[in-house]
C-alpha cells in the first residue's frame, strides 16, 4: 500500500517545522522543510550579490542549484550544490529577503517541481505554505497550524535568542505579521488553508500534545 502523504501549512512560527519533523519521525514517513528552499536560494542570492527582486536572474539562479535535505539526529541538514548551508538560512537576513524570493513566480514552479518530485511516493510530511492548495492537493492529511500572534512572536524570539542573536521583541512581531502579510497576499500560490484542512491553533499547546493530534488524525487515514 502507498503510504500516506502528510501536508501541514500555516503562518510563521506556528511551529510547523518542529511538529512536521515529529509527526515524520513516529509515523517513519520522510520530513520535508519546504521553507528551507526558499530559504536556500534567498540565501545563495545575497551570497552571490544577485539582487533578490530580479526575477529572471533569481529564477536562473534556482534553476542550477542543487538543493539537498538530509535527515541528521532529529534535524534537518540543508545543502546547496554539496555546501552545507543549515545555519546560513536561518539569519534574520535571509528572513527578511526570503518573502521577495517566494513571490517570484518562476522561482515557485522550480521548487514546487522538486516538491512534487518528493512526494510523487507518497510517504511524506511536508510543511510550507501552498503544500496542501498546490504541492501535494491530494495529501491524505491537510492541517493548517496557526497560533496567536504573540505566541508565535514569542517562539521565535526564544529560538533566536537561544542562536544568540539580539533581537527586540516588538520588532520580531512586526516582521513575523509583516512577513504573513506578504505571503497570504502575494499573486502567486498565497498562504491559504484548503479546503479540506483540519485547523490546529497551537496557542498554549505544548509540541508533544499538537504532534498527539495530529498522529490521530493519521490514523483515520490509514
Ligand atoms: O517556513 P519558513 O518560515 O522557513 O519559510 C520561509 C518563507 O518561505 C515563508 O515566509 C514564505 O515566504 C516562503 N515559503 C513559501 N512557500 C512554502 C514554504 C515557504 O512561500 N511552501
């Protein structure tokens, strides 16, 4: 039998990422980090000093890369053309370009290709934005996590602070709705829950309880 494929959306800081990499590793399904490519090539732009609103030169840019996601110790390695990127795409620079680099169009199509090629299996949790609209619409499991907007703020400034970087709290706030913003209103592909999605507010939910639902809901799937 196939196995299942897992799509799971939301805004910024929900704790998709944490969750996805939970529910892939109880159910030995494959995570995929969908963010961390965009990531990626907003991260090799800024290297290359492409400029990130150039959408062709962006695109080709895409195009040549090779982007890998390797499983490590309950994490997720990033790899653009063999070099170790995991870090470098997790810098506030890279957070703030990245928004620009997910609403170009040609950009998506290649992603979404590799996404699709991914999960052409099945046998996948995958987290982003558009997975269940647009990557994988015949996911047997959609969620659309979301959380408070000082929730997730709050999140993000721990991860951040624990990174060691400095961060001001009203600020990260701003980005992170700024940043939302930009993704459910952008022309292309825009952060949206399907239809067919099971919503999950992970306000005051601890990971372990939001992963525990989430697996029943797999299990009326299987
Ligand atoms: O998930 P993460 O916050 O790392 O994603 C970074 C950015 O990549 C998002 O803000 C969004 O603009 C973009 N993204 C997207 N579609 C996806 C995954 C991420 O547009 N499927």
């Amino acid at each position: 039998m196939r196995p299942i494929s897992v799509a799971i959306d939301g805004p910024a800081g929900a704790g998709k990422s944490t969750v996805a990499r939970q529910v892939a590793e109880h159910l030995h399904l494959t995570y995929v980090d969908t963010g961390a490519m965009y990531r990626a090539v907003t991260f090799e732009a800024l290297r290359l000093d492409v400029d990130v609103t150039d959408e062709g030169a962006v695109a080709r840019l895409a195009k040549h890369m090779d982007i890998a996601l390797k499983p490590s110790k309950g994490e997720v390695d990033v790899f653009v053309n063999g070099r170790q990127v995991t870090r470098d795409i997790r810098t506030p620079e890279v957070t703030s370009h990245v928004s620009a680099v997910a609403g170009n169009p040609q950009v998506r199509k290649i992603l979404v290709k590799k996404q699709r090629e991914m999960g052409k299996n099945g046998g996948v949790v995958m987290d982003g934005r558009d997975i269940g609209t647009h990557v994988l619409p015949d996911a047997e499991l959609k969620v659309f996590l979301t959380a408070s907007i000082d929730e997730r703020a709050q999140r993000r400034y721990e991860e951040l602070v624990r990174k060691g970087y400095r961060v001001d709290w009203d600020q990260l706030k701003e980005e992170i709705r700024l940043r939302d913003e930009k993704d459910q209103n952008r022309k292309h592909s825009p952060l949206k829950p399907a239809e067919d999605a099971i919503h999950l507010d992970t306000t005051g939910r601890s990971v372990p309880e939001v992963v525990q639902a989430i697996l029943e809901l797999s299990r009326t799937k299987v």
